[in-house]
C-alpha cells in the first residue's frame, strides 16, 4: 500500500514540473515573440517635422544597419520626412512636393529579375496634402522620373509597385529619363554584379534661382540631378555623377565628381556613418579606373 502512494505522489509531482516547464517556456516564447514585433514596429523608424504626426503605412523591409549606412546625415533648415518603402529610403520635402533625396542598396541578386514593370505611378498617401498626383504631371512638359529606377526592382512585386510612388519621382526631361540617366542606371547594375553589392543615393539639385513649377499642387523642377555610389568590396571606392536636367546630350551635361564636389554641390553630407579614414578615402578621390 506504502508503495502505490509513493509511486502516486511521484506521478503527481512528475506532472506538476511538466507543467510548470511548459508555462515557463510559454511565457519566455511569448516574451520573445513580442520583442520581434516591437523591432518590426516601422513607426519607430520615421522622421517627421516637428509638431507633425504622420502615419507609416508600409512595412519597410531594409534592415537598420543598411538604413545607417544608406542615410544622409540630417538636414537643417530643410522639411524632411524620413520613409522606408520596400526597398528604398527616402528623405521627403513638403515644399518642393518631391525628394530630397532617395537611398537604396543594390546586390547583385536584385539587379535582375523577372518581375515586369508596373508602370502604374501613384499619389502616395504616406505624405501631407498638398503632394504631387498624376495630374500635376499632365501637359507639363516633364516626365515622372525614378529615382530609384524601376530596374532595380525587378526581384520583388512589392518593390516594383512601390517604385512608381510619386515621392520616388521627379520632374525630368524625358530625353534624359530614357538617355543620359537610364544608362547611369545601367552602369550601376553592372557594377553591383561585379562588386556583389552597392549602396546608391541620388535626388535633385537645386540652383540659387527661381525654380519652375508644375501643376496645381506646384510641383518643384529640379534644375540638375546627383547620384552617388559606394561600394566597400575589396578596396572601398566612390563615385559621383551631376547631371543637368534637360535633354542630356552635350558633353557638359554630365559631370564625373567626386563624393566630397558632389556634397559641396548639394549641401548634402553622405554616408556619416562611415570611419572617418574610410570616409576620405572613397569620398575625397575619384579614380575612374577603379570603376571601368
């Protein structure tokens, strides 16, 4: 009788520490599951202008240390709203209606792919009104303009759509959207199969005049467009390009630069998060070689 008892209290002892096992490792799983979510909360990561609250309505999937070395240091005395989109980042400006600039990183895997463009460009409600529609565009004289090019976006359907976002687009002479401008894209594609990987910045540039406007919601027309590159693969190297915004087919159209001509053209100061020996090093030069 002695042992039946004690066999009964170790069975029920035996199941109280399976339980007890199994609600520690349910409340440990349900911690854990709860400090994913709160990394993927996107609304952590924007930027708005000061007593401004706007609402995220992408999920972004750019992790944050591609985000630290894509972003431009802050602007001041800029409007900036900072947006993660699929596969880009972008700096709004409520008062151009467009850009300040768009940052992206190019592997080697998604510079190809078989995804067809969207070309459905669309009013983007991530941004306040007054923002740029379609119609603004209409019998401008001016093409809608990626930033970041549809071609970069072909491994995803979500980045693709998202390319056509009017906050990726400028106001761009259409000779040099499909000229001058879709053949730096392609350089930029060869170059990140070669290097495996790139980071990208580009955006308008605005000279000290009068800018054009478009459309009832004043678009601004940048006068002039920068792109610049960093590869850190093997010898860490950059690039930069100025490019006028019109037709682009005379020499002086395009301009080779280094990072630093291209900062001092913008104001802009790219890629801070770099070491500073690193920094000077690919920003300081240009050696044209290093990219051929």
């Amino acid at each position: 009788m002695k042992q039946k008892v004690t066999i009964g209290i170790f069975i029920v002892v035996f199941l109280g520490l399976v339980l007890l096992l199994y609600a520690n490792r349910k409340s440990a799983n349900d911690n854990a599951y709860s400090k994913i979510a709160l990394l993927n909360d996107s609304s952590a990561c924007d930027e708005v202008q000061a007593g401004e609250e706007l609402e995220t309505l992408s999920e972004p999937a750019i992790s944050d240390s591609i985000f630290e070395i894509c972003k431009p240091a802050s602007l001041s005395g800029i409007p900036e709203q900072i947006i993660k989109k699929k596969a880009y980042i972008v700096s709004y400006n409520k008062n151009t209606k467009i850009l300040n600039w768009v940052a992206w990183h190019l592997t080697a895997d998604h510079s190809e792919g078989v995804i067809r463009r969207s070309n459905v460009f669309y009013e983007d409600e991530e941004v306040p009104l007054p923002r740029a529609t379609n119609e603004d565009y209409k019998g401008s004289g001016w093409s809608r303009g990626h930033m970041c090019p549809a071609g970069d976006n072909k491994w995803d359907v979500e980045a693709m759509n998202q390319s056509f976002s009017l906050i990726n687009v400028c106001p761009q002479d259409a000779s040099l959207n499909s000229g001058l401008w879709n053949s730096i894209e392609i350089d930029c594609r060869k170059w990140a199969k070669r290097f495996q990987d790139i980071y990208i910045i580009c955006g308008p540039v605005f000279y000290k005049q009068e800018h054009e406007f478009i459309g009832k919601n004043e678009v601004c027309v940048p006068e002039a467009f920068f792109k610049v590159v960093l590869c850190l693969n093997g010898e860490p190297k950059g690039i930069g390009f100025v490019v006028k915004n019109n037709a682009g087919t005379k020499k002086k159209d395009l301009y080779y630069n280094s990072i630093d001509q291209v900062e001092r053209i913008t104001g802009l100061d790219f890629f801070p998060i770099l070491q500073d020996d690193i920094e000077n090093e690919v920003e300081s030069k240009l050696d044209m070689n290093l990219w051929r």
